[in-house]
C-alpha cells in the first residue's frame, strides 16, 4: 500500500511537467498527492499540496483541502495558525468540510480551556448544520458531553452539610491536651462560671449551586454565533 502511494507521488510529479494540462486533471493531481503525503504522515508535504487546492472552496476538493490545512496544523500544535484558516473558510456549498473545521476550532477552544466558547462553537453546529446523513451533529453531541463532565468535575456542587473535618493528622499530645481540659470542664460543677464563647464557625447551610448559576450567558458570541446555516 505504501508503494501506491510513492508511486501516486511520481505520477502526480510527472504530471506537472507536462503542459496544457487541464485545470480539473491538475487538481486531481495535487489531490492524490496530498492524500497520498498524509498517508505516509508526510504532513510537511501534505500541507503544501493542500494548501494549493485550498484556495478555491467552491469545488470539493478545494473545501476539504481546507479542512486538511486546518487538521494538519492543528495536530502540530500550530492552534492560531489553525483559528485563521477556519475563520477564513467561507463561501463554500460543502457544509460537511465547513462543520468539521468548526469541530476542530472547538477543540483549540478547550484546549485553551475556554469551554464556554468550545460548548457554544459546537451547540452553533447542532442549531444549524441540517444534514443527518453523515456524523456531524453526533460528534458534536459527543463533545459537548465531554466539556460538560469537566464542568461538572471542576463544581461538584457538593452541600456544604457534607463537610467533613478531619484531625486524625494531629499532634497525639494536642489530643491529650483537649482530652484533659474536656475532663476538667466536666468535673466543674461551679454554676458561676460563665461558659466562654465558642470559637466554632457555624457554617449555613445552602443549596447546592450549579454552574448555570456561576456562568452567565449573556456575553455574544463574537466568533462563532450563527456558524453553519
């Protein structure tokens, strides 16, 4: 398989060096050579051959070499790199290569850990993106799920009636002094001493809060309201 490939890559090459050639043939040309460099996790080379069909979304090829530009740099660690070609892709009638770039866009979100955007990105896909043919609002589905258990671990939401203070880690003299002077506080039977106050914190109790209370959702969504329609 790997053979195919390389020898993909001299055709396409070949191919390059002839002249008259027509538009459409030279597209499928630096088409199967992009594939075929990121086959062979080639990504230098895939990059530069997608980069080249990139520039014109409104054929399928070019919308997924978008894509491909997005994913590559993306997987390099290169996050803002990968953000401009995203919020650059547009005036394309290939919808499915538009969301996926806006599923990756959501990923540097939260890599970022700016969840609220991440969540809203992929809540603006389900909204919009109306094909159910393909796995797109599935995956976004999945992701949203995923953020919403960081959130969910990051504020429990515990009561604050479970609080629990343990002092098993004290000092074993602290202890025998405590258990002295609750000894001798018993034994007392003076009514007029005056009890001092107590140095204990009452805590309230409250109910439990969750993070739709904590996050406000007003602020717009300057990047990403409305992405796919």
């Amino acid at each position: 398989m790997l053979e195919a490939y390389n020898q993909t890559i001299i055709a396409a090459n070949k191919l390059y060096h002839t002249e008259n050639v027509p538009v459409e043939i030279m597209r499928e040309a630096h088409y199967k050579m992009a594939n075929s460099y990121l086959k062979l996790n080639d990504l230098d080379n895939a990059l530069k051959q997608f980069r080249i069909l990139s520039s014109d979304v409104s054929v399928k090829e070019g919308a997924e070499a978008k894509y491909r530009v997005a994913q590559i740099l993306f997987k390099t660690n290169k996050y803002l790199q990968a953000e401009d070609v995203i919020f650059n892709f547009e005036n394309t009638p290939y919808r499915y290569w538009l969301a996926k770039s806006f599923i990756i866009l959501s990923d540097i979100y939260k890599i970022n850990d700016d969840l609220f955007q991440a969540k809203a990105t992929l809540e603006s896909i389900i909204q919009n993106y109306s094909s159910e043919d393909d796995e797109i609002v599935e995956i976004a589905k999945e992701k949203i799920a995923a953020i919403e258990k960081i959130e969910n671990d990051r504020m429990p939401g515990k009561s604050i009636d479970n609080l629990e203070i343990n002092f098993s880690g004290n000092n074993p003299e602290f202890n025998n002094l405590y258990d002295n002077e609750s000894k001798q506080n018993t034994e007392n039977t003076d009514s007029n001493i005056v009890p001092e106050k107590s140095d204990t914190l009452l805590l309230p109790k409250t109910d439990t809060i969750s993070i739709d209370t904590i996050i406000q959702k007003t602020a717009p969504i300057s990047k990403t309201d409305s992405i796919i329609k």
